[in-house]
C-alpha cells in the first residue's frame, strides 16, 4: 500500500488510539489534500467535542503521538493537522512503485466472482447511441474488475426474443434470406424493422402470418428457429464489427440474450407463483414488491406473464437474476442500463430479495447510464431527424481524427492506425471521462480536441513521454531509478503518482470509471508541469538527475497506460 492518504489514514488511527483509547482506532480522521501542506487532517475538531476537549488540545496530543511518522505534522488554527511527507519518504515509494510489476495497483482477496450486464443491443429495434455507452462503460468496468482480480463474467442480454420476431421472420422470407442477410449485416435494421412494421400495418394477411410465426417461433418448430438463426446471426456479425471497431473485449460466448432465458419463464412464474411473492391480478401474474405505489397510490405491479400468456422483459430478468446467483454463482451483479430503467431494476431486485433469489450475500447493482443527447440538447439523431448508424458514426470519428492529427510524414498504414486509436478513443474517452449516470452531448469537435480532459490529449502525454525515451535511446521498461524529487514540480508528480492503486480500487468499488479518467488527466497535466520545469536529456543534466528523471517519465508511462488499457481507450505508439 503506498497511497499516501491510505498510510496516513492508518497512521493517525494509530496515534488517536494511543492518545484517547483503542476505541478511536476506527475513527476517520478526515484526511484531505491541501493547500497548507500534502495533506490535512481535520478530525481533532469533531473530536474535541465528543471528548469536551478544545479541538487545539486534541490535535497537540495527535501530533504528540506522531514522532516517528516520516514528515511533519504541525498544529494550525483552531486544531487542524497539517501533514508534510518527508520527500525522501515519497521517492523511496515511488521507486518501489516502479519496481512493481502491477504498478501499486493491488489484487482483491478474496476475488469476487462480478456478473457484468452490458451493451445489450436490441436486435428487433435500432442499436442506438445509447447502446455504445453502456457498451463503452460496461467494457472499462469488466477489464478494470478483472485487472483488480476478480472473476468477471460478461453477459450480452441481447434483445433477440419477443412478438416482433414474428413479423421480422416474414419479413425475411418476403425479401429472401440473402437480401435479408446482406441488410442486417451493414447494420440497416432499422429500415428492416420499419419495412417490416409498415406491412404489419397496412397488409393484414401479413399480420396474420406474422401472428402464426410468433405461435411457430415459440414452440421451437425447427424451419422457424432457423429463420431465427439466420436473422440473429446476421444481425450479430453487425454487432461484432462495432464491437471489433471499438476494440471491446465481448465475445460470442458472453452472449446471454432474452431467447436464452426462453425455457426457463414458465418454472419462474409458477416458482413465484406458488410461494406467493406472484398474484394474478385482472388475468396476469404480477408481482407485487413491497415498498412500489403507483401514481394512483395503489401497488405497482411488474408483470411477468400477462393475461394471453406471454412473457415480457421482466420476466426474462426474473428469470435472469436467479440463474445469475444460483448457476452463475455471483457475488456481485452489475446492470449496466440506461437510466430510464432504474424503477424496472429496482422492482427486480425487490421481488428477486422477496423470493429469496437475491441473498444478502450477493449485491445486485444499476449502473445508470445517462442518455446521449445533441448538441441541441435534445436525444441524440442525425440531421434528418433519423436515428444514426452506429458505424457510420465510428467511422466519422476516424475520418476527423484522420483530419486533426498531424501529418508527420507516417506512412499511409501507421497513419490509418494512428487514426484509428485516435477516433476510438476520443469516442470512448469522452463517454468515460463523465460520471456514467449524466446525461452528456455527444459532440465530435469537443471530444478530439487535443487539450482539455480528452481522450487525444490523453494519448498525446503517453506519445510524448515515448518519444522522451526514444531521443535518450532508453528503454522505458529498462528504467529503474532510484528516484529523487528535487524539484516542486518533480515532488508534486511523484507525490500523485502514488494514489494510482486506490484511485483503481475506488474505480472497482464505486462503478465510477471518470475518477479513473480525472485521475490520469491530472497526471498528465503535472507531468507537463514536471517536463517544462525538470530538463530530462538536455546537457549539463548530471548522469543522477538524468536516470532519476527518466525513472519518474516511465513510471508516469506505466501509470497512464495501464490507466488507458483499463479503460479500454487504445494507446497509439506514436503520434
Ligand atoms: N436490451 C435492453 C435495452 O436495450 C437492455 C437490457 C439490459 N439488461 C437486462 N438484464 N435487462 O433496453
């Protein structure tokens, strides 16, 4: 453990139970940074007054216990601690941050087995903006989780069941398996699903047949599931390509979508049924979790087999959380979902709890993902007013970072990749770098901007601390100090770059990957701080300084790579 505002924590705890008592040594000492000092510690005050003591006693008697702490504590106003590391202290840790292989990052133990629900396009509707987001936070949180230790199991709960299945099989054998095929796979199922509704609309023979097909579909006969097959295979390898596009680590064995839970609704409802937690009510079986009123003040229901018998969404994630807990053996379940669906998971995991499918045990969680909106405010569409394709998008923002990077003479291939990296990881920087739960403007010139908390500018820093390494001809993984902060600006560095490991563990237990993308960014802006102030390679640097410095470069690199990786923004060798 090397941050700094962890080891002081511990240290303070110490000193409170050696001066007042074993039962302080659990009291939060309030540390925080500050301008005074590295750190102040404001917990003499509301301590003062659990003891009757002026909060100025109680800190003297703090600090008295803090002799052989490697800084110094000073006593200031009315009993604020102010905490100065010893520097030496600072490089020495920095050092062995260095030498570590995770980079002070630490391994849960016990690991957790987290079920991760993320992305989950619908294949019956359009993939939207929205979708990419879920897609983007879910990734960052799976390779961070696993990065930290855990079992992470990814789960796609794609939309690939329902009445609209109906329709869309007649609509394929209407324009034939090919033409079917081809549309699905470039990503049009919009237009698919519109041509297929207007016909549901206007042709009632085609609405009769689309009605016959969902009965078909259903009771698994075989020419239908293959339709099936053909739709949603097609329609995956459109998913695939985005997913290939933005470099996100889902695979075809994370799929888990709706139809999968298929034979498992009729066990659940009648399961709910028979320990009483489902009523029918006006025909459908309900439940009815306590604690939910409607506007009408009477119990909301979540209805889970309706009065023709059919399933809907709620019952698949009854089904779901069950087969999560008992089969997937989850400690913890994260729902990476629109925001919109918070008062659905919250009923879930209510009557999940009621039935005894959700033990304590396991914590189930909705991450709420704010919805994309315009630069007009409004929900995210092209000009025309029509949804956008999502590939389309992706590779608009290749094609302006293709635009905003400058033409260093790379050849055509290292310029399509750099590129590339560029596009992705702006897109994904800046749905990353706010908290998840906001809703947020998807505006392409904000997000390749190359200052500011972007993705660019944070693969600019790791490209120019690279080519730092490659003018000294050093190997940056070669480096190994010992480290020694001379300078401010080399102190304030090092001093930050030690809270990498917390600052990732928070990430894993907050859900909140923009503390991650603040922290890195923060990095970054200190190292530019650090690189104008502390010449590296310029002559008249003496050999010590030289490999300290240099030491203190790659461990900065380390950190905001493995930031990025974790993330899933990619880092382009050289730009
Ligand atoms: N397909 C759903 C949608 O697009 C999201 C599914 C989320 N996961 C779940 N278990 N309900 O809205």
């Amino acid at each position: 453990m090397t941050d700094p505002q962890l080891v002081l924590t511990e240290r303070v705890q110490q000193a409170l139970a050696n001066a007042f008592g074993a039962e302080y040594a659990d009291a939060d000492p309030l540390i925080r940074p500050s301008q005074f000092a590295d750190f102040q510690a404001n917990v003499a005050m509301s301590l003062g007054k659990r003891l009757r003591r002026a909060p100025r006693e109680v800190a003297e008697a703090i600090s008295a216990q803090m002799s052989d702490f490697p800084g110094t504590v000073e006593v200031s106003g009315p009993g604020f601690l102010n905490i100065t590391l010893d520097t030496s202290w600072i490089a020495d840790e920095a050092g062995r941050m260095l030498a570590d292989p995770r980079a002070g990052v630490g391994q849960s133990t016990p690991p957790q087995r987290i079920v991760i629900d993320y992305s989950a396009p619908n294949a019956a509707k359009e993939m939207h903006v929205g979708h990419l987001r879920t897609t983007i936070v879910g990734d960052a949180m799976a390779r961070t989780l696993e990065h930290l230790g855990h079992t992470v199991i990814r789960q796609n709960h794609l939309g690939d069941w329902g009445t609209p299945f109906g329709m869309l099989i007649e609509h394929l054998l209407d324009i034939g398996e090919d033409a079917a095929v081809a549309q699905l796979e470039a990503g049009a199922s919009t237009e698919y699903y519109q041509a297929a509704r207007a016909k549901f609309e206007s042709d009632e023979t085609f609405k009769t047949r689309s009605r016959i097909r969902v009965t078909t579909l259903q009771s698994g006969d075989p020419e239908t599931m293959r339709l099936w097959h053909v739709f949603m295979d097609a329609t995956i390898r459109y998913f695939n390509k985005l997913y290939d596009m933005l470099g996100v680590t889902l695979t075809d064995a994370d799929i888990a979508g709706e139809s999968m839970y298929n034979p498992m609704l009729e066990k659940t409802c009648d399961d709910l049924q028979a320990m009483g937690v489902a009523v029918v009510s006006e025909g459908a079986l309900c439940l009815f979790p306590p604690g939910f009123v409607g506007s009408d003040d009477k119990p909301l229901p979540l209805i889970i087999r309706k009065s023709d018998g059919g399933y809907g969404y709620a019952s698949t994630d009854m089904a779901a959380i069950r087969y999560r807990v008992d089969d997937l053996k989850a400690d913890r379940i994260l729902y990476v979902v629109g925001a919109d669906q918070a008062l659905h998971f919250r009923m879930v995991f209510a009557a999940a709890e009621q039935a005894g499918w959700l033990p304590d045990t396991v914590s189930a969680e909705h991450i709420q993902i704010g919805m994309m909106l315009g630069k007009d405010g409004k929900r995210f569409k092209t000009r025309s007013g029509s949804s956008v394709k999502l590939m389309d998008l992706l590779h608009e923002a290749v094609d302006r970072a293709t635009a905003a990077i400058d033409d260093r003479g790379y050849d055509e291939v290292t310029k399509a990749e750099i590129a590339h990296a560029v596009g992705m990881g702006a897109v994904k920087y800046s749905d990353l770098s706010v908290s998840h739960d906001s809703e947020y403007v998807f505006d392409f010139d904000r997000m390749l901007g190359f200052t500011g908390n972007t993705g660019p500018y944070m693969q600019y820093a790791t490209a120019r601390i690279r080519s730092i390494f490659r003018k000294g001809e050093v190997e940056a993984a070669a480096v190994t100090g010992p480290i020694t902060l001379g300078e401010e600006a080399e102190r304030a560095l090092g001093l930050h770059l030690l809270s990498f490991g917390s600052v990732v563990e928070q990430v894993g237990i907050l859900i909140e990957p923009h503390r991650l993308c603040a922290y890195l960014f923060e990095t970054a802006s200190l190292f530019s701080t650090f690189y104008e102030q502390c010449p590296v390679l310029k002559e008249g640097v003496d050999a010590e300084t030289r490999a300290s410095r240099l030491a203190l470069c790659a461990l900065t690199l380390r950190v905001i790579e493995t930031g990025l990786d974790l993330l899933g923004v990619p880092v382009p060798d050289r730009m």
